[in-house]
C-alpha cells in the first residue's frame, strides 16, 4: 500500500507557520488509492477486532480514507490547512484518541497574534475559546486530526495545519479505530464522553500509520482523477498527466496536447476533472471527461466541455 521514501524523494524540512514546527514533505510518494497499489479498490465491510488499519489522506482530493486488511472500509470528506499553513506531507503516527479535548495553542505567528490565547496555555473542553470540538488524533509535533465547524469546511483551506472533520465521520472513524484495536474506552464510556466535557483518553499501544500525500493526478478504479494544485506546487503539468497515464498503463496517444492543457486551465478553486480509461483510450477525453465538484456534488457535475 505505502511506496518506501526513496533518496529521490523531495525532503524540505520547513518552517510550518501552522504550528512553529519543522516537518518533512515527500512531494513524491503517490495516493495510496492509485491503481499502481491496489489494482482497483476492493471496499470491504469493517471488522471489529481485526488491527490492521491504516489511514490516508489525499490533500487535493480533500479525502481520507480508513483501510483494514489493504482494503478500504470508509472513506471521509476534509478540510486541510490554509496555504499559508499547509498540513504536513509526511508520514505520521497516531497514539492516542481524545474526546472532550484539551487545547494547547502552538508557539505560532497566529497565535501570537491572537488577544484571547496565548502559546502553551491549557484551554479546556469547556472553554469557547476551544476550537477542537469534541474529539482529536494527534499526529505528532502538534498536528490533528480534529472536528470542522461546519459543512463549509469540507473541501477548504480553512485551518492552521490541521486536518478538519465532520463531528459524525469523526466520531465513526474514532470508533472503528478502538474496535479494530481493542483499546481500552467501553462504549459506555464513549457515549458518556458525547454528551459530556471531560476529557476521555484511549492510548494506543502500537501507533496507527497515518500517510499524508500531495497527489493531484490519481488514476483510481479505471478513472484518471485530475485535482486542483491548492497548494500551488506545480504538479498540474503536460508532462505529469502523461507520466500518471503511461506509468498507469493507459495508452494516451490518442489524448492531444490541446486537449490536456485545456482540461489543466479548467482544475481550479474546487473542480477535479475525471474520465475513464476507456474513454482516454478512445481518444474521447473532452466528449465523455467529466468536470465535477472535488467534493461530490451531484447538481455540480457537468460535462466536459471542447
């Protein structure tokens, strides 16, 4: 499922405004969705009691996907940092899973700024200043996996480094990880921890591998997935699309240059374009691609247009 870091591999350690923290960007490794992993997604039902999970997530695709035994089990909408304060790219561990959560504001520019906190300060569950809302995964050096505000917040660049979650999604990926583990929370406890404001804690003894790609051109079940460049890196190249697609095994001679750059011009803000092997094949990538909202939107999809 993970490609090993290579030497080729784009290591930047930078100075994440986010957080006041340094981390390390492999702009390289690929989303572990790309059929190059897993020969077409297999979707199984969760099994309690069986540990081998993993979770990834795909900042252009704004999605973060929960695997069990290789093969994916849930899949949850995000939001990711603001591209001043980008999440970090990397490989992370998740330790523990907090409910009813503790604040600790990072030694940051923002908050720096703030007049209502300031950096180290304990802020409470019950305290409005609180932003994490009712649970959080820390993934290290300050970074979390933490409820949104809102709808609004899926598909955005609304936060300060960290990944953003529906309460629901964050509530059934909590739970699905403390089952397939076994750790030491009752479901009573859980419950209890959702209606309250103290803080319940379940450790885990063997970290939880959470991979974090920049990958903007996925071929995916039969499917090449194009995602807007949020982050403005420069992956939604001529060249690219055509790496992704001969590395992938799908013939592009029949897709013009033309035909790519227009598709290119029109990724942008939170539009993905996608279109099938087949049609790719077919020479049919303006006829039958399609044009949709990153996040699905069914009123949003519209055909692709020459």
């Amino acid at each position: 499922m993970f490609k090993k870091l290579s030497l080729l591999s784009i290591l930047l350690t930078l100075s994440a405004g986010a957080l006041g923290q340094s981390y390390m960007v492999d702009i390289k490794r690929e989303s572990a969705r790309s059929d190059k992993f897993t020969n077409g997604i297999k979707r199984i039902p969760f099994t309690a009691g069986e540990p081998d999970i993993k979770i990834t997530i795909n900042i252009p695709s704004f999605q973060m996907t929960l695997w069990q035994n290789g093969s994916e089990v849930a899949i949850y909408p995000i939001g990711v940092g603001k591209i001043d304060y980008p999440v970090a790219i990397s490989l992370r561990n998740a330790t523990s899973i907090e409910w009813n959560p503790v604040w600790i504001p990072p030694s940051s520019d923002w908050i720096e700024k703030s007049s209502t906190v300031k950096p180290g300060e304990i802020v409470l569950p019950t305290d409005p200043r609180n932003p994490l809302g009712k649970v959080k995964i820390p993934l290290g050096y300050g970074y979390l996996l933490h409820q949104a505000k809102g709808p609004q917040d899926m598909g955005g660049l609304v936060s300060h480094g960290c990944i953003r979650v529906m309460q629901a999604d964050l509530y059934d990926l909590a739970e699905k990880i403390v089952s397939a583990r076994g750790l030491e929370v009752t479901s009573d406890q859980i419950a209890a921890a959702k209606r309250n404001k103290k803080t319940l804690i379940a450790r885990m003894d063997k970290p939880l591998t959470v991979e974090i790609t920049y990958d903007t051109l996925v071929v995916e079940n039969g499917k090449l997935n194009i995602y807007p460049d949020v982050y403005e890196h420069k992956r939604n190249t001529l060249e690219n699309v055509r790496t992704e697609l001969r590395t992938s095994g799908v013939d592009d001679s029949l897709v013009t240059d033309a035909e790519i750059k227009r598709i290119l011009g029109l990724v942008k803000g939170k539009t993905k374009y996608e279109a099938t092997v087949a049609d790719l094949e077919a020479g049919k990538a303006t006829s039958r691609g399609r044009y949709t909202a990153v996040i699905s939107n069914p009123a949003q999809v519209k055909r692709a247009r020459a």
